[in-house]
C-alpha cells in the first residue's frame, strides 16, 4: 500500500509503513485549526533560497502585489501576508514547539518556510491550498528578483531603481529586466507538493504525502 492512515496525533492507525519524519508539523496544522483541510510542503528553489535571503525578524512580508488576492478572504492588493521562517533542524519536536509559539500569536497566516529546505502551506481544501502555494512561490520569486537586479522600494512600497549614473539620472542600462541567460537561470522549477489531507480524524499519509478522502491524488 501506498498509504497508511494515522490519527491527529500522527500515531498509524492503519496500514503497514513509516510516516514520514515531517508528518508531526502536519498533523500540529490541523489540531490548531479544524477548518484546515489540506497542507501541502514543497521544495522549490525560491522557497528554499528567500528564508535566507528574505527573512527579517524571523519572516518575510509580502505587500503591495496584485497577486496576495490569491490568498483566501483578500480582496485587494494594498495589504500584506506575513510568511514565518524558522531555521531548519532535525528536532522535530522543538521545530514544533517554535511552529506552535508562532500559530498562538494569531494573526492570519497562509504557511511558513524553513529555512534552507522549503515551505508549508494550507487551505481548506486541496484546490485552496495549492492556490495559495503557487501564490507564495511566484511572490517568493519575485522577491528574490527585485533583491538579485538591486531594486529597492520607495515610501509607498514601488520598486524604483537601485543606482544612478555619471549624470545624476537613474540607471537604466539594465531597466531590471534579466537578459536571456538570465531567464534560464531564473526559471521556475515545477516540483510534486507532499500533500495532507483529513479524513474525519485521521490522516492518510504517503512519503510525507497526506490527503482528504474525496479528492484523488491523481487529479492533483
């Protein structure tokens, strides 16, 4: 079987095999919240880059971008989404504990990254969470772009540029916009999200892959 069925305490209820090590920050989302109906961990490389780029005080604010509209119960694009970091580490019972300290502060929050490994993101549903996973990933980049061409922002959070020449008048030899090679460098990398899913009080899990009865894993 590719699946095992655990309980809210990550405890196998079902099947033969190991959850994955990562299960335990799965299974802590749902406790925390009951309208969470899925979750989804990635790897790609602009989430695996901003937590060490990015990260001031322990997140990453996204403001001012069209796309935070992507985010469920956000109408507008003058607002901001907070992302938490937390370092990465093979302690999964004191990742947790910094996961729980953060998620009892409150405040809406739509996933968080580990530092130098990838991020965590849920939703009510499969179809939301993924939604807001490709939000997080294009925002991410975007991030990233503005930080490698050198743009800064200005009061009213616009992009404007970084350097001025000889003259006095801003440069804009480069305009921010990559050259070619550069595009190819900076291409998305398509990756297979690990998936949760709740079943009633149970999870199904595989290979750190967990989901919702009612939604197959192949349509997704």
């Amino acid at each position: 079987r590719d699946f095992v069925l655990v309980d809210l305490e990550g405890t196998v209820v079902d099947g033969e095999g190991i959850p994955s090590a990562e299960a335990a920050l799965h299974v802590q989302l749902y406790r925390h919240d009951h309208d969470v109906g899925a979750v989804l961990h990635t790897h790609s490389p602009n989430q695996t880059v901003a937590g060490r780029l990015l990260a001031r005080d322990g997140s990453i604010r996204l403001s001012g971008y069209e796309l935070l509209k992507a985010f469920a119960g956000i109408g507008m694009h003058a607002t901001s989404v907070e992302l938490p970091v937390f370092m990465n580490t093979q302690d999964m019972d004191g990742l947790q504990q910094q996961v729980e300290r953060r998620l009892r502060r409150g405040g809406q929050l739509y996933g968080y990254l580990i530092d130098g490994h990838g991020i965590y993101v849920w939703g009510r549903s499969i179809a939301v969470a993924l939604r807001h996973l490709e939000a997080f990933d294009f925002l991410l980049g975007c991030e990233i772009e503005l930080r490698r061409t050198g743009a800064r922002r200005s009061a009213r959070g616009q992009p404007v540029a970084a350097g001025n020449n000889k003259e006095g008048g801003a440069d804009d030899s480069h305009n921010g916009c990559p050259d070619d090679a550069e595009r190819s460098q900076l291409r998305r990398h398509t990756v297979l999200p690990h998936l949760e899913h709740r079943d009633g009080d149970d999870l199904r899990v595989r290979a750190g892959e967990e989901q919702r009865n009612g939604n197959r894993l192949g349509n997704h």
